[in-house]
C-alpha cells in the first residue's frame, strides 16, 4: 500500500540535497510526519494547500516504512498514517509535481 507526503518545491529539493528529512513545519511541530492515504490525498491537498502550485507528490510503501509508521485518528476520526521517524529518501517509491488546476490539484494518475 502507498501513503503519500505532499511537500512545496523547497521543502523537496532540501530533502533530495539532505537525503533525509524531519518534515515540514508542521510536522516539526506535531513531532510526527504527517502522510495521507490515496484516499484522503485530494482533501489534504485542498485542506492544507489550497492556494499554492508547486507541490511534489511523494509515494512511500507503507510496509517499507516499519513500525515507526503508525495509523492515528485525525480529520474527522478517520484514521491517517504518521511516521514517528525521519523520513529517508531510501523511502521514496517515485516523486511527482502537483500542479494547481483551475478545479484544484491535479493528481497523477492510478493516485486518485
């Protein structure tokens, strides 16, 4: 199963240069990386990044990411994925840009 990470154009290419990161402010500041699944992808795009266009979808294997990655209740009870650990660019399955359509997002493919 993959779980995604939404990140803006810098905070991407920081973490491609670093090989790992520890998120972004938001994550920092909850103390976990927070992830969607592709089911909840589209909502966290609009939710949190509604106005802003150069995003990268990042793809993790869930399994790949080990017990660190534990499934909590967030937006409306439902339960979403949080990684307690940095996460490594060896995590990445692949990496796509997330452009800002007239309607929202547009997502890749197979995501949505």
């Amino acid at each position: 199963m993959l779980v995604y990470k939404i990140f803006r154009r810098s905070e991407w290419t920081a973490f491609r240069a670093a090989g790992v990161t520890a998120g972004a402010p938001v994550d920092l500041r909850d103390g976990f990386i927070h992830l969607s699944t592709a089911g909840q992808v589209t909502g966290t795009a609009a939710r949190h990044f509604a106005e802003e266009s150069d995003l990268v979808l990042v793809a993790l294997d869930a399994a790949r990411l080990g017990p660190d990655l534990r499934w909590e209740p967030a937006r409306g009870g439902a339960l979403f994925p949080h990684l307690y650990r940095p996460l490594r660019l060896s995590d990445v399955v692949w990496d796509k840009s997330l452009p800002l359509g007239a309607t929202g997002h547009i997502f890749p493919e197979g995501v949505v």
